[in-house]
C-alpha cells in the first residue's frame, strides 16, 4: 500500500518509499564499516521493527544474525511507565556478540531504556541502538542512539511499520494521521 491508496487518511506525506531506502543504505554503509568482521546481531523489536529489520539487513553487505523480542509496557492509558513485560524472548545467546537492537520509532524511550538495561546484563561485547524514526522533542531517556533514520515532528504517523489501530503498518511511506482518523 502506498499513500495514494489512502491519501484521505493523512494530512502529510513525510517521508516516500525512496527517501527511507535511499536513508537506510547510508546507514547501511556505515553499519558495514562498523562491524566489519564483527557478525553482528540485529535484534528487532516487535512489531514495529519487522520492515527496518528486513530492509536494513538486505542493504547490508556484512553477514548479519537476526532475532527478535515482543515486549509489552505497563502503563495507563497512553503514558509508558518504563516496566516492561518481555512476551517473548530472544533465541540467541547474547555473551560474547556485537548486539544491535533496532527500532521503528522512539518517543519517549522508557520502553527501550528498560529493554537495554534487560540485554546488557546477558553480557554482550557490544550493545548499540539504531532506530528508524525519531521524536526529538518527547525524549526523555539516557539512551545512546548510535544510528538514526529521521527526526520527526510531534505528531502521531503511521507507515513503514508503525500502525494505527493495527492498521496502516504496511504502508510504504510514512505520514502524519489525520485526525478524523481517530477522532
Ligand atoms: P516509547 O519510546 O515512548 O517508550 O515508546 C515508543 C513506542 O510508542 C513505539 O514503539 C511505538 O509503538 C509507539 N509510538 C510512538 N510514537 C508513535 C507514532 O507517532 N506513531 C505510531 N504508530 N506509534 C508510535
């Protein structure tokens, strides 16, 4: 689905299919030289993560592991309380590896800040963040994001794997969800 299949339903276009791919092979390039011979684990974060997982490791040029965590945030309502739940755990033995989890989007980060505490007690060599999106203004968190995609405003999107509702995660672009959407 692109955004001409449901252009009713955002107010903008942020960014298109070819801005993301054109983004994430420069990261892809940089990932490629940091963990040369390194065999890095991406470990991605359910749900939202499965399209940035699939389409960085295939613009990689290194060899890559992939494994993947569901988590769940305790929390009222919309505000994330930091504790999190693990609904499912990952396969691979972190001890000894150059772990790099990857994200769809972070606003807040208590979530991801909780997570990364969780996988740096299992001893990896290394430990390091890349995320697709970016909510600059809302972070809150500690964290050290080695490599990011796009900072975007504060507002609500939905695309490349960020759904509303359960819906819209397989739109190609992503874009700011108009309100009669919701409301
Ligand atoms: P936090 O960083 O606040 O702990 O939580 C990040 C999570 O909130 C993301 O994984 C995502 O599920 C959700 N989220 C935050 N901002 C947005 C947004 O603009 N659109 C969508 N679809 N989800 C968002």
């Amino acid at each position: 689905m692109d955004s001409s299949d449901i252009s009713d339903d955002l107010t903008t276009v942020l960014y298109t299919r070819e801005q993301i791919a054109a983004r994430l092979a420069e990261i892809a390039a940089e990932i490629d030289r940091d963990y040369k011979d390194k065999f890095p684990l991406l470990v991605g974060v359910l749900n939202g993560a499965i399209m940035v997982v699939a389409d960085l490791s295939r613009a990689l040029s290194i060899h890559c592991e992939m494994d993947w965590m569901a988590v769940s945030s305790y929390g009222s309502g919309t505000q994330t309380s930091g504790v999190v739940r693990i609904l499912k755990d990952l396969s691979v033995d972190l001890a000894g590896r150059h772990v790099l989890v990857v994200e769809d989007i972070i606003d807040t980060g208590l979530t991801l800040t909780y997570l990364m505490q969780n996988l740096a007690s299992r001893d990896p060599a290394s430990l390091k963040i890349m995320t697709m999106f970016r909510k600059p203004d809302a972070f809150k968190g500690d964290l050290e994001i080695a490599y990011v995609g796009f900072d975007l405003p504060n507002q609500f999107v939905v695309g490349y794997g960020l759904d509303y509702a359960g819906r819209y995660r397989n739109l190609t672009d992503v874009g700011i969800l108009a309100p009669h959407v919701y409301s």
